[in-house]
C-alpha cells in the first residue's frame, strides 16, 4: 500500500481507523495537530460543512498546493470526490480514486438518480419542479388532499436542503430557475443507509445502517447511525435491500463508476423505496471501519484504493459483518448553544469513544455546524408501536419548539421532560447534597425534584441517557438550581433523605426500606416480600423489583407502622408494591388495615390484584380502605401476555369486572383507579383504555414506560417527549368528556405520573 496518501474531508476522525493509510489530512473539523491540517482550528470556528463554504475552498487549495510542493508524489483521497474535479488541473492530477465528472454529475442529481433507479427497482415517487414554478404547483396538491410533501434541492447532502412542507404559505426561499424534487412525505419510514464499493470484477455490499433524522427548523437533518439492523427484522428484509442495492449497483458499475458509494432508502409498511444516491464517503463509514478493523480487515477507504488500482480484494462476506456500533453527531443550534461536552459521558458503558475533531469550547459556531460524534457500543433506537423511528431524547437536539415550551414555563413540556430525560448532577450539586444528607433514592432509580411552586417531579438520574440530560442540577450559594441547556429554570430542592431507612427490624432484622417507603405526602407499606410473579419466573418484563424474597413475620410489618405512625410526616397510607397471591392477599391486606385502623384514621389507598369476591371488597371498605386501585398496566391482552408472563394472564375483562364491582362500594369520585403504562403498546390503545375507564366512574393513571436497569426490557427505548406531550393533550381531552382527570388526586403522589394538578 501506498503511505503518502493525504485525506481531503469534513472529519479528521473519519480516517481513525484505517490501518495508518494515510500520511495526512486536510479537514474542516480536526485536532490541527500531527498530521493533521485543521480550518476549525486555523480559524477558531466551526462551519457548516454541507454548505458550500468558499473561504473553506480557498483554504483547502492552499494547504494542497503547499502539500505538492513539498511532495510531487503525494495523492489526495476526497471524502467527497466531486469536489475534486473543481481543483485546477495541477492539483486534479494527484487526485485519486476519482471518477468522471459526467457520471458524478448524474448520480448526484436527484431527479436523474431516481430516474435511473426507476428501471430497476421501487422508488419514491417525484415530480421535478422550477422555482418559479413551486409555490404553484404546492397550492394545487395541498388543494386536493392537505398531505404533507418533501421539497428537496436536486443537489444537497446532509439533509441541507431537504424540507417538510405542510402548508403552501409556509416561506421557503428558493431558486427561480433551479430544480426541485416534490414527493410525498411518508411520516411512518424508517430511514436506510447501504455502504458498497464496485470492484472491476464485484460489487462489495455492507450491511444496511439506520439512518437517525431529525426535523429542525423544517429540515430533514442527518443526526446518527444506527447500525443495528437485526433488531428491526419484523419490518426490514436485509434480502430484499441487498437485492436492490446490487441491481442498481450494478448498473453504475456498467456505466463505469468505481469505488465508494451509497445509497439511501426507506422502508415504508409495505416496501422498499430508492430516494437517493451518495457517490462518495458514508457519514457511516466510519462505523464499519471500526468492525473491519477489529476483524483484521482492510478500511473502507484502503478498499477504495484497490478498487481503482484493478486489485482484487480480500475475500470476505461483506454483508454479515457484525456491526454493532451507533453514532449520534449533534449539530450547533443558536438557540440552545449546545457546544459542551461532558466529561462523565466518556465513562458512560454504553460509550465506546467521543471524536471531538477538535472542538474547543471558545469557537465560534455557524447553525448547524458539527460539534462531535459520540460512538456506542450499542443501538439507540428503536421503532414504536405506530412505526415511528425514535432515539433517546436526551442523545438528540431539541427542537425549537420543545426548547421554547420549556423555557417559557410550560409545565406540562417541564415535566415530561424531567420525568423522561431525567437529570444530571453536577459536582458541586452533588457535594452539596451529601453534606445534607445524600441523596435520597426514589422509585424507579431516580430523585423527587421539588419545583419552586411546591410540585414534585420524578427524575431518573442513573438509568438510560441520563447524564447526556439538558436538564441539570446546578449549586450557587447555597442553593440548588435547575438548569436547561443555558438556561437557569429557577431554584429546587430535593426530599431529605429518610434516615430510618435502613433500621433494622428487631424480630426477623429486616431492614425498614423492605417493608416501607416515606415519600412526598404518603407512607407506603409493602404487604408481601416478593411479588408472586417474581416468584414464579413469570414476572412483568419491564420490572425490576427484587428477586429474592426475605424472611419477615407479621410483627415486623407491624413494628414498622408502630415507628412511623409515632414519627408522622405524611398524609396518608398506600398499601402495595408488587403482588400476593391473589388467593390470599386480601386476608394479609386485612390485617395491615386493621392494626392500622387501631392506631390511626389517615386514608388508606390499596393497589393489589384485582379482586373478584363483592364480599371481600366490601370487607376491605368497611376496614377502612378510601380509595382503591387494581392496574391493568397494558390494554391488550396479546401485548400484555407477552410483556407481562404471570400477570397478564388476568384478562382485561376481569380486571374491568373487579373495577366495576368496586365502583359500586367506593361511590366517593376518583376513589377507584387503574394505572396505564404509556409506551408499551399503540397509543390508540391508550386511548381505547381511558375512554372505557372513564365512562365507568375509574380513573385513568400514566406511567411512563420507563426502562430499568436489570429488567428484561433495560434496552427499550421510552417514548419520545413529543409523543408524550400529544398523547397526554389527547387522553386530557377524553377524560374531560366524563368530568374524570387524569390521576392520581394527589398532587405529591402525580410525582411519576403523566398527570399535572388540577
């Protein structure tokens, strides 16, 4: 192999992992020492690289010439390749691996691509527009159907360029006499990326990548990768994308076209669609480099290299590659100022390395410039029920839109966001909490946040993404403050931690915390060591509640209540926290009610199995239960057999007949309840449930599917902040028709629920 090979590219990063290949590089973004030759170091500023930059242009011609110079032998290699032919004829002759420029005119031109791919294989279907001819041609399809469109500049990458249009009037600046793409706007994709490289003999096909895009500011940006496409086999068909890719593969290679390329796709519910040709470097090149070379393989730019120097390449299956890796690449946003990096992020496991192509946090950024990539180990997406595309919110930007909802005090954005994000602590905060305390541990790994108004919010703080959160918590003289992105949302503090936690029992010496939780208003006793579903390897898939069982007796239970009913501090009782066997556990329910019941009148809220026999619910009545609640937790019984072995066995039927049964003994309104979690199954589901909840005097509880650490379900992904916020406007709205709200009543125990005070 050649050594003074020099790269000609947005990212100085992109060549890490090619086996020392090149000599140097000449980058937009990169550390600007060693090899390296840097204009965001040079100039102290980070641009916009898939907008054409002429100060960047003339900074590359001449750090190429005085390369030339210096090295009459040196060849250059282009990330992008077009962009070569614009050199002037000295430099294009050290250029290499470069195709003609009739070719890489047509198979960057949109409409040409989709026009040659017509012949070969599905396409997304367009119509080729002027201009001028726009803003017209717009009034007319949104006259005769209303559907959103796409309106993409012929030639642009990124996702410059490409815009989602939902009405004619909204501004869009265009070129009179340059060419548009306008096609159907399929909302239910998931976006495909397909690496190959055309040999003189073969066509190298590497796995398919998922492609995370996100809508800013209109536009359709490039965010991430994904590369963990198995997870999708139930909607994706790795065959017929093969298939498709070398059929037209291989009419490229017919025409003459050598070396790199990629094609982008999306897979609707029913097919394939071609939408556009990348003759060039992947943004998910970099992740299969890393694969190959832990398996001792040549790069993707070394291949590159042998393809236009006729050698054959090294034998190997290029399609089963086992590509675990992911990416997110975040862009600047003015609004956000989002150019930090947090040094906890580069411990997280999930992290495999953070390329930082040199940033520096006094630079200036243009919008949308590169800031870094982070690499994981692992996927970061997932698909929903309604076949919707998501990652983490915390590992994507936030919109506009959802910045501006939260800085302007909207409550019900603050705290789906605090109660999906989660929160990061800083080292002052922290410090400051230990020094009072420490922190105390809620449900759910996470921290009550207590808001200036006095609500309380459930914040994960050690699970998923957490500390990628924009929320995080700040210490400034004396005082803790929440922060988002650059803004300060004001002061907070946090619950004391319980002290009695872990005191011990004296008859069986069982710590407290196993048998109780104090939090916000309430007291909650556990009335059972383990749930039975746990018990019985069957348990929910979601829950991460204990394994292991302990030994107690009923004086324990009772020496707890005795302590804390004699210490006080809170409102009112809920007895549960997993389930008893349902043939006996309103037996053990009964006596906690009654030694409380000697003891104290504060309200009793029960949330076990639900309970068939009218004789026993009345009997829990008259022994002083107020308020009862039997969680169905998913809807469909399907879904709810699948995710929940033991317990969704008891059909929604039954859980609605126990409801009912109740609702006729607890008269008093919102007395009756049954909790939802929000995620696992179609929101239409959802919607399903409440509307039957409430037309039956119940009231409807959210959870937040939310993934726990050392359950089954750890690496499922929540749903999105935005599908949450529109969700929860919906489910409001029906809940409003029957005079019911979304519950708790309780404003200290909405805490982990998507519920807001009323």
């Amino acid at each position: 192999m050649k050594n003074k090979v020099v790269w000609i590219g947005t990212k100085e990063s992109d060549i890490l992992h090619t086996n020392h290949f090149f000599s140097n590089s000449i980058t937009a973004c990169g550390s600007g020492k060693s090899h390296n030759i840097s204009f965001s170091v040079s100039q102290n500023r980070r641009i916009n690289y898939n907008v054409n930059n002429p100060e960047y242009t003339q900074f590359l011609l001449k750090q190429m010439e005085m390369v030339v110079e210096k090295d009459s032998e040196v060849e250059f290699m282009y990330y992008n390749p077009y962009y070569a032919h614009l050199l002037n004829p000295v430099l294009l002759q050290h250029v290499c691996c470069l195709n003609s420029k009739s070719i890489m005119d047509m198979l960057r031109s949109k409409c040409e691509m989709r026009t040659l791919a017509a012949k070969y294989i599905p396409i997304v279907p367009y119509e080729r527009v002027l201009g001028k001819e726009l803003y017209n041609k717009l009034n007319l399809c949104f006259l005769n159907n209303g559907k959103k469109y796409i309106i993409q500049q012929n030639i642009s990458s990124g996702g410059e360029g490409t815009f989602v249009i939902s009405d004619a009037k909204e501004t869009l600046t265009c070129s009179e006499n340059e060419v548009y793409l306008l096609s159907p706007y399929y909302e239910k994709n998931i976006p495909i990326n397909v690496n190959f490289i055309i040999f003189d003999e073969e066509i190298f096909i590497f796995p398919p990548s998922i492609q995370i895009i996100q809508q800013i500011n209109g536009k359709l940006l490039f965010k991430g990768t994904d590369f963990n496409a198995e997870k999708y086999a139930n909607y994706l068909d790795k065959e017929v994308i093969w298939q498709n890719t070398f059929r037209l593969a291989s009419a490229l290679k017919a025409m003459g076209y050598r070396g790199i390329c990629g094609f982008d796709y999306i897979q609707t519910k029913s097919q394939l669609l071609f939408l556009e040709c990348n003759p060039r470097f992947q943004a998910s090149t970099y992740l299969l480099n890393l694969t190959l070379e832990k398996e001792g393989l040549p790069s993707i730019q070394e291949l590159n290299y042998m393809a236009f120097n006729h050698r054959k390449a090294v034998k190997f299956d290029a399609y089963t590659l086992n590509v675990t890796y992911s990416c997110i690449a975040p862009s600047y946003q003015t609004y956000l100022k989002n150019s930090s990096i947090r040094e906890e992020w580069f411990q997280h496991p999930s992290v495999f390395e953070i390329l930082t192509d040199g940033l520096k946090a006094d630079m200036h950024f243009v919008e949308d410039a590169y800031l870094y990539r982070v690499i994981f180990s692992k996927s970061i997406t997932d698909i929903t029920p309604e076949f919707d595309l998501i990652s983490y919110d915390n590992l994507q930007t936030a919109s506009e839109d959802w910045y501006k909802k939260i800085i302007s005090g909207d409550l019900l954005a603050l705290k789906i966001g605090l109660l999906n994000q989660g929160i990061f602590i800083s080292k002052a905060a922290l410090n400051f909490i230990q020094n009072y305390g420490g922190i105390k541990d809620s449900v759910f790994d996470s921290i009550d946040l207590i808001l200036n108004n006095g609500i309380i919010i459930n914040c994960p703080y050690k699970i998923n993404y957490a500390d990628f959160s924009p929320f995080f918590l700040e210490y400034f003289s004396g005082q803790l403050e929440l922060h988002y992105y650059d803004k300060c949302l004001g002061p907070v503090s946090l619950e004391p931690n319980n002290p009695d936690k872990d005191r011990i029992t004296r008859n069986s010496n069982v710590p407290y915390r196993r048998l109780s939780y104090s939090g916000g208003d309430r007291l909650r006793i556990h009335h059972t060591d383990i749930c039975v579903f746990k018990r019985g390897n069957n348990c929910c898939q979601f829950c991460n509640l204990p394994v292991n069982g302990f030994d107690y007796t009923f004086e324990d239970i009772q020496e707890v209540i005795d302590f804390y009913l004699t210490k006080g501090g809170f409102r009112h009782i809920l007895i549960g926290g997993g389930s008893e066997s349902i043939s006996h556990e309103s037996d053990t329910v009964l006596k906690i009610v009654h030694y409380i019941r000697e003891k104290n009148n504060s309200p009793i809220y029960l949330m076990c199995l639900p309970i068939q026999n009218d004789a026993e619910l009345e009997s829990l009545y008259h022994a002083g239960i107020t308020e009862i609640g039997f969680n169905i937790e998913i809807w469909d019984d399907k879904i709810a057999k699948k995710l929940m072995p033991g317990k969704g066995r008891i059909s929604r039927e039954t859980y609605m007949n126990a409801l009912k049964n109740a609702r006729k003994i607890w008269k008093k309104p919102y007395s009756v309840r049954s909790l939802l979690i929000v995620g696992l199954e179609p929101a239409i589901n959802t919607e399903e449930a409440v509307h039957m909840l409430c037309q039956e005097g119940i009231m409807p509880i959210l959870s937040v599917f939310r993934p726990l650490p050392n359950s089954q379900m750890s690496e499922f992904l929540p749903p999105t902040n935005e599908i949450l916020y529109n969700l929860y406007k919906r489910l409001d709205k029906i809940c409003n028709i029957y005079n019911q709200h979304l519950g708790p009543n309780c404003t200290a125990c909405q805490n982990n629920t998507l519920s807001l005070p009323w």
